[in-house]
C-alpha cells in the first residue's frame, strides 16, 4: 500500500489529470472503514489511511478532521448497520438486537471496545438507544429503562471487545488452553478437571474455539436479559 510520503511531489495539481479519483470525506472515511477491518481500529495510521487515498495527511484533515474525527466516522459507519428489530416485547428485542451487533463488530475489530468505553455517541445509534428504551419502559421499566438499556448494550459490546482482544494472542490463547486441559484427570480437583475436559474437548474439535464463542455469546446474552427479567418481577411487585 503507498504512503504519503511515496506520492510523486512533481505530480500534477490534478488529481484528474494525474487520473486519481477525487478525495472526499466519504471516500476517507470508506478507506478508514477497510483498514478497520484489515487491522483493526486502533492499528492503523493517518498516514497509512492518507496514502490509502493517494494524498498527503492535511488533506484528511481538511475533510474529515484528525483520526478521532476519522474513527467517529467509521464507528458511524458500523453502528448504522445494525439491524435494529421494530417495537415488540422486550426480551425478544433486546435478544434480535444483541445477537444481530455481534457479527457486525467482529467485521470491525476495535469498534465493540470502543462502544463498551464511550457508549454509542454517533448520531446512527439514536434509533437503537431510542427505540431500545422505548421498549424497556413500555414493559414496565420506568425509570429504570435508561440503566437497563445501557446494561444490556455495554455487556455486549464487552463481550465483543473481548473476542477482538483474544484474536490478537493466539499463542497466549494456545498457553492457557494447555494449562487448564493438564488438569482433566486431576481428581483431587473435580472442578478444575471438569473445566480442564471442556477446554481439552473444545480445542480437540475442527471449529470447537469458534463454536465455543458463538455458544458462549449466545448463552451470556441470555443470562444477561435472565437477570433483567427477574429485576422487572420485583419492579412490577410480583417477586421479592
């Protein structure tokens, strides 16, 4: 991939006439979002992403702003592709929703992180965390729709975050599988051998570690919105 610093200095003014397209900040921005997805969000460099659109890095700047500038849009572009369920009962919303947002951040590395830390602040998550507590007070939330919606949203973005982490260790990941599968005959340590045969059983399966994060995403998500049901017994006075 050029970098800035390799484009031709005797060039013409034009980018026409030197046959480059024109850089605009959408075009700036669709480089950021291939390079997001080639390396993950925060690996890449203004001045990889100028050389990516053939111009030097104060042209990204005049059209689009510094790289946090340039990150909000990628993250804009990532948000606006969540499909985001029309008004129904809460935990079939919230489920749809969740699960749907996993494969579009693990298309984007860095974004979930992003998300979990900051909240979804771009102006194409209005629809989700609108409609998102919405739903929660129509269920009977009340006050609580705001904290809940930020509880379930966070969580799965961490999840995320975590799988975009993992990925870039996998000797670390290969160490620790190791580790926990030595103790799956250890029968001083029932619980510990029992943990040490899922993960020796896991690993030992053609696509058993991706499987697993698919499982364990789809399980954690679940048991998330368990926890906030049971919350909305107590809050609608029929638990404890």
């Amino acid at each position: 991939m050029p970098t800035y610093a390799s484009v031709d200095k005797s060039r013409p003014r034009s980018r026409d006439a030197a046959g480059l397209p024109a850089v605009t900040a959408e075009r700036i921005v669709d480089e950021a979002l291939a390079l997001t997805r080639e390396q993950g969000l925060e690996n890449w460099t203004l001045r990889q992403l100028a050389g990516a659109v053939s111009a030097y890095p104060a042209v990204v700047y005049h059209h689009v702003g510094d790289r946090e500038a340039v990150v909000a849009g990628v993250i804009e572009r990532v948000v606006a592709e969540f499909a985001v369920p029309e008004p129904r009962e809460w935990r079939t919303w919230f489920e749809e929703l969740l699960l749907g947002m996993r494969p579009v951040l693990r298309a984007a590395p860095g974004v979930a992180r992003r998300l979990a830390l900051y909240g979804p602040i771009v102006a194409s998550a209005r629809r989700v965390i609108d409609r998102g507590v919405r739903v929660l007070d129509a269920a009977g939330f009340g006050e609580e729709s705001v904290l809940v919606c930020n509880v379930l949203l966070t969580q799965a973005c961490q999840f995320v975050a975590l799988e975009d982490d993992r990925e870039h260790s996998p000797r670390l990941r290969a160490e620790a599988a190791a580790v926990f599968s030595s103790y799956r005959d250890r029968e001083d340590l029932p619980g510990l051998a029992a943990t040490g045969r899922f993960v020796y059983e896991m690993t030992q399966r053609p696509g058993g570690v991706e499987a697993y994060y698919d499982e364990f995403f789809t399980f954690a998500i679940a048991r998330i919105i368990d926890g906030v049901a049971a919350r909305l017994t107590v809050l609608s006075g029929t638990g404890r």
